[in-house]
C-alpha cells in the first residue's frame, strides 16, 4: 500500500492534462467559413494536397465572386501547415496580407479576394467526428439519409453554373414513388418510412460516387448525374427503374412492392434555361410519367414501358 502511494505522489496531474491535450491536437485543419461546406472541417493529413477554388473539380469548392477557378493549394509538410497561391486573379491572404505562400499557425485566417474562406484549428479525432455529425445533420434528411433538399439545392446551383461554363451536359432524375398513400393507409406510416428507407438506400448503391441524390419531399427524390447526356441518362433511370419495381421492401415479415414514375431533363451547351427551368422540365416529365401510368421513364419523346 506504502509503495503505490509513493508512486503516485510523484504524478504531476496538470503537466498530464497539458501532454494529453497536446498529443489530442495535432492535425492541423481547415475550418470552412464560405460556401456551400461552411462549418466542414478538413483535416490536412501528411503529404495531402487541397485544391480550393470556383470549379467543381476542386477538393474544396467555394463558388463566390472574385475567386479563381482554381485559386489556392493547401498543404502539410510535417507538422507545419501551408498554404500557396496559384496565380490567382484576385489574390491570396492570411490574416490581411497578400502572400505567393505562407505557413499558416494555429487561428491563421485565409481570404481568397475579398471573401472570408477558411481557418487554421487543430483537431483530434474525436473532434472530426463530432463536425461530421454536426454537418451530416445540417445537410442530411434524418429519415433516409439522402442528402436534404437545401443542400441539394445548394450543390446543383453550383453545378449548373459549372457545366454551363464548362460547356457540358448535366442531368437531372426526378422521381415519385407510385401510389405510396396507399402504402401509408394499408400498413400504417412507420411502415411508409421504412419503404423510404429501402428506396434511398438501393438507390444509393446503384448511382456512382460523383452522383447527387437527395429526398426532395414526401415520397419524391431527386439526383443529378455530373456531365451526362440525355441518352444516357434516361438509360439510367430505366435501370433504377427496373431496380425498385423488381425489389421488394420487406418490413415484419411483408413483402411490399414499390414503383416510381421517373421524369429526366438535360441541360447542354445549346440551352439557355436556369438551374430551376431544368428541374421544372424533371418535374413535369415526372409527371407526364405519371400520366402515361405510373411505373415509367418520360423523358425520351417516347416513355420507356
């Protein structure tokens, strides 16, 4: 007893908690502070390579005014975080000055022309996963997991105004689960969500990475397929199609078949229209789907059976 009482005193709890919090806060990252991903926090891990900038092909893209399209690199080297300017039209700071490269410290603020883009913390794992529930909760429908309306929004505005830059097509899928108040009313609505549950998730297994799927309401969903051309996209919402008609959702021992009414609408270079004129065409061929009887694709002149 005498021995581990000696042992102990010699403990120096407040040098403990200081070497704790030390070893706690090594991963020097971004804290986002505009765009689309404000509040995200992007830890710099060793040897990685951080593109910011307007275009969509940026790992960080916040798409303000003055910003270049590809504007600034962030980096690590060691422990030591930095950040370089890529020749950019309007400019690159830390904490007011203009710098070609700079070393950023803990609390360093980065100005990309006039806007306010990122902060330098330190976080430790626990940290980031805390940030990442707090920005899945924010952008995220809590039923499906799908990503929520807004942040569909948010993500396809900035997408449309890079394919029309950039010259290229993207395609929307706009689609309404078929007589789903039926499902509601026969077995009762936790029912009706755990069929929304099943949809959103063979959805997601069947889209690729780059796709954007969200929940945009009640039983509709939506998703944009980056730089994909009509054809092609009608193609794929026939497979999705065929997927949900041909799976069941199980739920306590049923089997309840589910159908969608798929409506799909490009954009290209040769069209005019804005972000919302293209989902309005989704939506109404979604709906001429809908007419033509349910469990159909409308977006060729002609609707897929």
């Amino acid at each position: 007893m005498k021995r581990y009482v000696e042992e102990t005193a010699i403990l120096d709890l407040e040098r403990l908690k200081r070497e704790l919090q030390v070893e706690r806060s090594r991963t020097p990252s971004l804290m986002i502070m505009a765009g689309n991903s404000m509040g995200r926090v992007v830890p710099l891990e060793t040897f990685t390579e951080l593109f910011m900038g307007r275009d969509a092909d940026n790992d960080i893209v916040v798409d303000l005014a003055g910003l270049s399209r590809r504007h600034c690199l962030f980096y690590r080297r060691g422990q030591q975080a930095f950040v370089r300017d890529l020749e950019s039209t309007n400019g690159t700071f830390v904490d007011g000055e203009p710098v070609s490269e700079a070393i950023l410290r803990e609390g360093s603020r980065v100005f990309l022309a006039d806007n306010y883009v990122a902060k330098l913390t330190f976080t430790d794992e626990s940290d980031l996963i805390v940030n990442r529930m707090l920005f899945e909760k924010a952008t995220q429908d809590q039923l499906t997991g799908a990503s929520n309306r807004t942040y569909f929004m948010d993500n396809f505005r900035r997408e449309f105004a890079f394919h029309r830059r950039a010259g290229l097509p993207l395609s929307v899928i706009f689609f309404d689960l078929d007589n789903f108040k039926q499902i509601n009313d026969e077995f009762g609505h936790v029912t009706g969500d755990t069929v929304l549950r099943h949809i959103a998730v063979l959805i997601r297994r069947h889209i690729r990475e780059e796709d954007f799927f969200a929940r945009y309401g009640g039983e509709e969903f939506i998703l944009f397929l980056k730089n994909t051309a009509h054809d092609d996209a009608c193609t794929k919402a026939e497979v999705l199609r065929r997927l949900l008609a041909e799976t069941t959702a199980a739920v306590d021992e049923k089997s309840i078949p589910v159908t969608a009414s798929f409506g799909v609408a490009t954009f290209t270079d040769r069209e005019s229209a804005s972000a919302e004129e293209l989902l309005i065409r989704a939506d109404a061929r979604m709906y001429d789907a809908k007419r033509a009887g349910k469990n159909c694709v409308c977006g060729r002149t002609e609707t897929s059976p």
